[in-house]
C-alpha cells in the first residue's frame, strides 16, 4: 500500500486545499483518514480555512472568464487526456478507494472504470452542446435556442463513492465550460487528494488556467460555505436525505441551482414468473454490495407467495456462503462499514426490526477477532418484516434485507412505491405483461427502473438520479448536461421593420 500512496503523491501530511497544480499551505484543524479495512491511520488531511477557501473561489471565478472562451471540443481533448491518465493509474487509485472506503477491490476498480467512462462520454458530448431553432410567427425573424457556461459548479460528494460521483459532475461541467470546487467526504479526503494530483498534470500540459478544478476537504462547516456562496451557481450534493433537505434549503433560499442525489429505500419484486436463479444473483449483490453502502443498494424483496418459501431458502444458502474481510482480497465478497458509528447504525436497525416484531432469517452481528480488528465488520443480516415497519420505511446505510410475500401484480408495485425515498427498482419476472405493467405510467415511481437486473449499479450512458426524497436531481448520462448551462433564446430580426410578437401595434 506504501508504494501506492507515493503513487498517487499521498504522503503522511497532507494539505488539503488546491486550485489545480497550486496547495495551500494551511495550518487550520486535521483530518485524520483511518482505513477500515484493518483500522489504521492512513495520513492527515489539513481542513481548508476560511481565507483559503475566499483564495479558492476567487480564483475559480478567475480561471471562469477563461476557460468559458476556449472551444468546447478542445475543452473536451483535455477530458480525453484525463480518462487516459486514469487508465495509467486505475490499479493504484482503484487500490485507494478500496482501502480508503472499504469496498471491495473490483468495486474499487470498477469506480475508477466509471470515471474513465465519464469522460469517455464527455469527450463526444463536447460537441453535441446542442440548442433548437424554431420558426418565429414574425415574417424576417429566425429564433433559435444555445447553451453558455454557467459558472462555478459546487461538487460535495459522498464517503461511498469517494471518485466516481465527483467525476460524473466534473466531466460534464468541465465540457459545458464551467469550473469545479469539490467538497469531498472527511472520511475519505485522501481520494480527492489522489485525484487532483492526477488531473494537475494534464492541465498543466494543456495550460489549463489555475481555478478549474479546485478541491476544498473539512467538515460540515467548510460544506456550508459552499453551499450558501452566491457566487457558486449550481450546487451538486450527493448524501442522506436529512444533508439534502438542508442543502436544498440553503441553495433554494438564494434562488441558486441543486442537484440532490439522496437515499434510496430500494425493492427487488420477485414474481411467480421470474428466474430465480437470476434473481438470487441481483439480490443478493444488491443487498451486500459495497457492504449496503451504495444508495441503490437492495433493502427490500417483494416476494410473490406461491414461490416465497422456494426463494427465501436459496437466499438463506447464498448468504451462509458469502465470504467477509480484507476487501483487498478478491476472494471476499463483503468488507467493511465506513467507521464504528455507522456499525452502530446497523445494530440500532437490526434491534428495532426485532422489536417491531420482524423475523430474523439470518442473524447479523459484528466480527471479532484479529481479521476483524478494525471493528468495522458485520455480517449481513436477512429479516422478514413488513413495509409498514418504521425502520423498513427508515434507509440503513448497511447490509440488511427486509423480505415480504404479495399477492398481486398490484400489491407489489404499491409496496414498492410506499417508501419515502425513489431512487432504484427492479422487477424480475419473464412475464412482459408484468415487466410492461412496472414501467408504465402506474408502475415503479423511482428515477431508475429495471426488468431482470438488480438495484445496484447504473451506465454512466443514462441518467442517473431518484424522486420523492432521493431528491429529483439527475447527473450523468443523456441530456443531465443541460443543469451545467444557462440556457438562452434568440430573435434575430432581419428586415428594416420591428413588428412585435402576437400582431400588437404601437404607432408613434
């Protein structure tokens, strides 16, 4: 691991505010990133102080004036550039992921594939920044619609996906010609470090002006500088639903712009028509995934009845087999929560399903011994419950399964919906009456529903984002692009005459 973080420039102090190439040397309050894969101490992080963060924003605003002037599609050569310098170092950043969140290896590596995909679609984006022309009811006039950058974007990011949400944003805003501050998770600042290092080089070979790609680490405070700046237009925040809402309100109360991916309370209905092989195989990544610490992770399984006991006990003998531990082992499947108080949630969750009268189909609990020694570890836990319980309708950022049978095609999908959150849902069933019925107009009420695949996991080609408290943002794929600009309708007139619209006459 040592001969990683020297890769990626990670030392054992390091600062933690930039505007591209140039640190600021702070001397403010210390981050400390431990691992939980074993619980040690991976390096500090300087917080960014309240000056250094006036230095950041000034010299976005700066690197804006510039950056807007230079030809979309060379803005997107330089996005090539990065997903190139990501593919060199996709072992090494994939390897800091793992062990700086805890996710597995392969997640860890398929975060940085994420990443290079972005930026992938970035580059052909960058010239397809397209606007409309419509026909004006004005005889000589031709009207028409485009695009112009939008300013300084606001990135604040979550522990879970430390690299490749950030990336989703940047990429994107970087082609539209806006520049970025990242506010990223304190518990996991040192990705963001890595990250920077990364991009630094490229703009600096491409004379990229200082202020494009800033990146500010600390806590909720240095959040909320962010988050109540006018001068940063746009705001994407990306977290649990109680952080949006008050996100949403700060950004919303100076009319500013958001976009909010929150939690996900998300289903799996398993119909009578479904391949359960298939369905066990989603399921059960979904559930455990990233250790239940991704927002589309499975929480729920809507069961029908006639095949409940049949999948319930293919379900019970997969997680018997599910192997946990050091994530940077490719033979394990699950390893570890973020920190010891998200563990603590995990206990608190499986408790109050207990005393709301659920069923335990197979016991969680946390993982003793030297293997286990950061405390972070727990097995997860499948309960039978029902979607009226509080804590089902509660997001447990944790490996736990809530199980429930239906009757109906009906009941099902109403289930489904009966959640706070909107986010992810599937249906698995072979019946297109049934896969047609969920996508419709009455079906699933989440931003990503799918037919014979899980929750878990989306295509940076479409885009990405829930309803109700998830938080109606989308980011991504298809036309997200269009939150990073300000968009403008033209009239030209080109006659010697100025007739006004709807035929009104104003002689003088």
């Amino acid at each position: 691991m040592q001969k990683i973080l020297k890769q990626l420039h990670i030392l054992k102090s390091n600062q933690g505010t930039s505007t591209g190439s140039k640190w600021f040397d702070s001397k403010s309050e210390v981050l400390q990133s431990y691992s939980p894969v074993d619980g040690s101490l991976i390096a500090t992080v300087r917080s960014t102080s309240a000056n250094d963060y006036e230095k950041v924003v000034a010299q976005a605003q700066k690197a804006f004036m510039e950056w807007r002037q230079v030809p979309a599609p060379r803005r997107g050569e330089i996005v090539r550039q990065i997903g190139d310098e990501l593919r060199k170092n996709k072992e090494a950043l994939g390897q800091l992921v793992s062990y700086e969140m805890g996710k597995s290896l392969q997640e860890g590596l398929g975060e940085v594939q994420e990443m290079i995909d972005i930026c992938d679609f970035a580059v052909g984006l960058s010239r397809q920044l397209y606007g409309l022309t419509m026909h004006s009811e004005r005889p000589g006039h031709r009207m028409y619609e485009q695009y112009h950058p939008l300013g300084i974007v606001g990135i604040i990011s979550a522990f879970n996906f430390p690299v490749a949400v950030w990336s989703w944003n940047t990429a994107l805003a970087w082609v539209c010609g806006d520049v970025c501050i990242w506010k990223p998770s304190e518990k996991t600042p040192l990705c963001s470090i890595a990250c920077q290092h990364i991009i630094a080089g490229v703009f600096k070979k491409n004379n990229v002006p200082e202020g494009v790609s800033c990146v500010i680490n600390g806590g909720r405070a240095v959040g909320e500088w962010l988050t109540k700046d006018n001068r940063v237009p746009l705001i994407s925040a990306t977290g649990s639903t109680r952080m949006g809402k008050a996100v949403g309100a700060v950004v919303g109360e100076r009319l500013g712009r958001s976009v909010l991916e929150l939690g996900g309370n998300n289903a799996i209905i398993i119909t009578e028509h479904a391949d359960l092989d298939m369905s066990l195989i989603g399921a059960v990544f979904g559930a455990v995934g990233t250790a239940g610490q991704r927002c589309t992770s499975t929480r729920r399984l809507i069961i029908h009845e006639k095949v409940y006991k049949k999948f319930t006990d293919k379900l019970v003998n997969a997680y018997l087999q599910i192997k946990i531990g050091d994530p940077l082992n490719p033979k394990n499947h699950v390893g570890p929560l973020i920190d010891k108080a998200a563990v603590e949630m995990y206990k608190n969750a499986i408790e109050a399903a207990k005393e709301a009268g659920a069923r335990i189909l197979v016991e969680g609990g946390v993982l003793k011994g030297k293997k286990y020694e950061s405390g972070c570890y727990v097995k997860p836990c499948v309960i039978e419950a029902s979607n009226e319980m509080q804590i089902v309708q509660h997001e447990t950022f944790a490996p736990i399964l809530y199980l429930m049978k239906y009757k109906t095609i009906d009941q099902a999908i109403a289930m489904q919906n009966d959640v706070p959150q909107g986010l992810s849902s599937a249906i698995m069933t072979v019946n297109m009456r049934e896969a047609e019925q969920f996508l419709s107009h009455a079906g699933s009420d989440c931003g990503i529903a799918n037919v014979n695949i899980g929750t878990s996991g989306a295509e940076i080609g479409g885009a990405f984002g829930g309803e109700k408290e998830t938080g109606g943002g989308r980011e991504s794929g298809s036309d997200a692009w269009k939150v990073y600009m300000r968009r403008q309708t033209n009239t030209i007139n080109y006659t010697n005459k100025l007739p006004l619209a709807q035929g009104i006459k104003f002689d003088l």
